[in-house]
C-alpha cells in the first residue's frame, strides 16, 4: 500500500474507509490530497 500523507485509508470488512487528514488546516482540500486519490 502507498505512504499517504494528508489522507487516511482503511478497509474494513469489504468497506474502504477514506478520511481527510489534515486538521492544522480544517482539512482543506489540496493538490496532495487530489493526486494521493487519484
């Protein structure tokens, strides 16, 4: 599995959690977090 830096990933009995994880910055959405998705 990749190292991710702003985001968290988890599965869970066949359920894939992912969570925003950058709350210095109220999670605000950036281009990390968009290439880490994709």
């Amino acid at each position: 599995m990749a190292a991710f830096t702003q985001i968290r990933y988890d599965v869970s009995d066949a359920i894939a959690t992912i969570t925003l994880s950058r709350p210095e910055k109220m999670n605000a959405f950036t281009g990390v977090m968009m290439r880490e998705l994709l």
